[in-house]
C-alpha cells in the first residue's frame, strides 16, 4: 500500500479538491496567528511562508480525504433484540 493509493472508497475527485481547499485556507491562517505570538519575522518573508503553509496544507487535506475513510458510508451494526443498548431507559 503506497502513499497515493486511494484508501478511502467515498472519496471523489469534488471531495479531495474541497478538503484541498480548506486545507489551503485553514494553514496560512493558523501559521499567521501562531506568528502574532512570536517574536515578527521580516515583512518581506512573510509571503513565502504564507504561500508555503497554503500549498502544504491543500496538500495535507487533500491526502488525508484520499487516504483517511471516515467511517459515515458504513452502516451500523444492528445489535440483537434484548440486549442491554436495546433497552428504552425513559421510566
């Protein structure tokens, strides 16, 4: 099983470009408010770092909707009549 191979069989080509898409909004946004709590880096770098974070996380979100399944598609299991979950527990 390799990195680029498609684990997650809900996955389609509109939902890893949405998950790139927040991922490449979600990144910039968190590196920017961890860099008002440190010490500023020189405004002429500020750009190259954004524009990293932004393309690391379209990347990540992308490979995490191909590779990660969430779990939502599959059906739950049906417990057995009696058993203690199937039970009302309104009085």
């Amino acid at each position: 099983m390799g990195l680029l191979d498609k684990t997650n069989p809900a996955a389609t080509r509109e939902s890893v470009i949405r998950w790139a898409i927040g991922g490449g909004i979600a990144a910039p946004v968190l590196v920017r408010l961890i860099l008002f709590q440190r010490p500023p880096i020189p405004q002429t770098f500020l750009p190259v770092v954004l524009m990293t974070a932004a393309l690391a996380g379209a990347g990540f979100g992308a490979l995490m909707e191909w590779q990660f399944d969430d779990g939502e598609e599959k059906p739950l299991k049906k417990l057995p009549p009696g058993s203690v979950w199937d039970r009302d527990l309104d009085p």
